[in-house]
C-alpha cells in the first residue's frame, strides 16, 4: 500500500487551519513565520516557495527575506538577531544549504531556541535526545506521523535507518527508538548493507543517492520510508529507493514525490503553532 503524504498532510494543515482561526480572538494574532533565503539556488526557491503556500493556506502570516549570495555572515547572523528580538515574529527558518562563506552551524546556534521551527538547534536537539519537551526537526516527526496514519506501530519492530544526518537519520532513529522500535543505524561504511536493510520490518532511508535501495535489499512485508529527492541519469526525479524492484515486497512504501516531502512542510506548519502557543505562554527559552 502506497503511504500517501500528500492526503495525510492535507488533513493535518486542514486541522492546523482550524485551531489557527480561535487564534486572533485569544491572542489578538496569528503565527508569523520568516524565511531567509540566501542565494539563487533553485532547489531551496522551489521549498521556499512551497512553505510560503503552506503557510497562506493554514492561515498563519508569512514573510520571506530574501538576500544575495555574496551575503557576509556577520550580516546575516546580525538579521537573525533583529528577528530574534522581534516580538512580532514566532519562527525563524533559514533555508539550507547556505552559501560557503558561511556557517550553518553558527547560523543555526544563532536562532533563539524558541523560535527554531526546524529543531535543529543544539538546546532543541539535546532535549530530544533527553526526552524532554522540544521542537521535534520536521522530516523525522512527519516519518513518524505517516507510520501512525497507516496504524504501524513501531513497538518491538526492527527498524533501520540508512542515513545518519543531523537533520533526518539521527533524530528519526531517536523517535523510533522512543516507540518502542529495535534501531540499527547505516551509514557509507556499514560492512554489508543489504545484509542489514534485509532485517528491517521497518526501513528508513535517507541517504542522498539515486534508488541504492533496490528489491533484494529488502524483506517481505517490509515498511519502506524513502526520504531521498533525487536526480537520476535522465533528469528524472526519484527517491533512495528502487520504487519498481521494491514496491511488491513491501507491505507500505512512500512514493517520491509525495511521500515525506509533503509531511515535511505539514510538521513546519505544526512547528510554527507550538512555537508561537509556547511563546505566548512563557513556556519556551528564547
């Protein structure tokens, strides 16, 4: 069964939109959500892009900052800070990756933890692994909130994850790991990776190369969640994962495009309301 993101995201932003209408009658606003841009990178204008709709059609307010890629860094760590002190403003994504002159880990420790919609500050992180109250990053909560739409449970599942990026493979295993799930971790040196993924009854892979994941990989009945956005030789988008070779032995698989992506932005949108709800309780560190 294919795990459709798109229907499952729609009704999260549906329900997102209707708790955002109570909004302006008890706070006297709405969300307000700002993302900076730096650079002409099409692939980052085209994510941009579709959280700015995301953003309209769950009725939040929406600015993007757009700057040229030759920004310094002192300048942009300097309009982070503006934002940060700006009580008008509840969450603050910069779009990655940035341009070599600068950071992203300073840019990212730069963000005021309470305004930090992608989790991926250290504090955010940290309490994560801790298990206490955070900003979970959006890739890893939309993951786990498809595997919920379809009714998988991860309790005492195998799961691998292939990835172990700060943004996707590490956070995703640590969910999985607090559902309950057995996590085994892959990376580009694991000694056999076919022998691993085969034990997956659920398998994540988030490893930034074309279909690696094809049919002999992959287990009977197996839960396949494909996080990869890629090019192949002919220009054709496709995932991590070999879709044709491993869709008739897995039991759920998500489609690329289609799958993860949308839940992505659907879990920002969700992001931005706990941050700006946090904010205006006095629940969140700035």
């Amino acid at each position: 069964m294919i795990l459709d993101g798109k229907a499952v995201s729609a009704a999260l932003k549906a329900d997102l939109a209707q708790k955002v209408k109570a909004l302006p009658e008890k706070y006297g606003r709405v969300p307000h959500l700002v993302v900076i841009l730096v650079g002409e990178d099409p692939a980052s204008q085209v994510y941009v892009n579709n959280k700015s709709r995301a953003v309209e059609a769950v009725g939040f307010r929406s600015t993007t900052l757009t700057l040229p890629s030759d920004t310094a860094e002192d300048d942009l760590l300097d309009r982070i800070r503006e934002l940060n002190a700006d009580d008008g403003v509840d969450g603050i994504l910069v779009q990655l990756p940035l341009p070599a002159q600068i950071d992203e880990a300073k840019v990212i420790r730069t963000i005021a933890v309470g305004k930090d919609v992608d989790g991926f500050h250290p504090l955010n992180v940290a309490a994560l692994w801790q298990r206490m109250p955070c900003i979970v990053p959006c890739t890893p909560k939309g993951i786990m909130k498809l595997l919920a739409s379809a009714g998988i449970d991860p309790k005492g599942k195998r799961a691998v994850v292939v990835g172990r990026s700060n943004i996707v493979g590490l956070p995703v295993a640590k969910l999985l790991l607090d559902a309950h799930a057995t996590v085994t971790v892959c990376h580009s040196r694991t000694a056999d990776l076919a022998e691993e993924t085969r034990r997956a009854e659920i398998l994540v892979v988030a490893a930034g190369r074309p279909r690696m994941i094809t049919g002999e990989m992959v287990s009977e009945g197996a839960v396949v969640i494909d996080v990869g956005v890629n090019r192949d030789k002919e220009g054709k988008l496709c995932g991590d994962v070999d879709f044709d070779t491993v869709a008739p032995k897995a039991s759920f698989i998500t489609p690329v495009p289609g799958g993860v992506g949308p839940m992505t932005i659907a879990c920002l949108m969700e992001n931005t309301l706990e941050c700006f709800l946090n904010r205006l309780r006095g629940q969140s560190p700035e």
